[in-house]
C-alpha cells in the first residue's frame, strides 16, 4: 500500500511538472496554455491527495512515522494550493495584479517542488531500506 501510492504520486508529480507543463506552455498560444493547465490542477491535485494518503497509511501501517507524516504534510500542502492558493492566484490574475501573481506563482512552485523532492526522498529511502 505504501509503494501503491508512493510510485505514482513521485513519478506524476515529475511527470506534470517536468512534461506536462512545458509541453502545454510550448506548443499552445499564452491566452490558450494558461486556462487548459489550470483546468488540470484540480483533477492533478486530486490525484496528488489520493497517492499520498494511500501511501502515507501504507506507512502507517508499516510503523514508518517519519514518511507517514511528510506524507501527509504533502497531502496538507496539496490541499492549499488547491483550495487557497490556486483560487487566491486566479483572482490575482483577474485583477491585473501582475507582481504579486508571479511571487505566489513562484512560491507555489517551491511548494510544488518541496513535495516532489519529499516524495523521491522517501521512495529512494524506501527502496534502499526496505528489504
């Protein structure tokens, strides 16, 4: 359960982040790329939230606190960009805000990327201390 979660929680998350994004951002016009990947976010972060509790009880469930708890804490912080973050964004880009839309975007892609580093750190961890 803890690997069932883990391996497609760590490789969507490089796979959104390293592919998906720039793919879109590349081949379709600003005014286009921009709506198509906020529309993805939701159904992204569902898929995030669900991984990493899959994975976080499986490590409940092995005894394995330390990776129980950062999984969570992805599942916490997923749940703000989703809930407060993207919204908050949304609303910075409707009002024209332009600097402050690009801090918080840039914060949220620190988030972004603190989560995926978690997630491999855990599964090469998990990999090489697990027999």
């Amino acid at each position: 359960m803890a690997l069932l979660g883990l391996a497609p929680l760590a490789g969507g998350m490089l796979f959104f982040g390293t592919v998906m994004a720039p793919l879109v951002f590349q081949n379709l016009a600003p005014a286009v790329a921009g709506p198509f990947i906020r529309s993805a976010f939701p159904l992204f972060y569902g898929f995030v939230v669900i991984c990493a509790a899959l994975s976080a009880c499986g490590f409940l469930l092995l005894w394995r606190i330390a990776e129980a708890a950062l999984l969570f804490a992805i599942v916490a912080a997923t749940y703000w960009l989703w809930f407060w973050q993207l919204p908050h964004l949304d609303a910075l880009r409707a009002a024209g805000n332009t600097a402050t839309f690009t801090s918080g975007h840039e914060f949220s892609v620190w988030v972004y990327g603190a989560e995926m580093f978690s997630a491999f750190g855990i599964l090469i961890r998990f990999a090489l201390v697990t027999p």
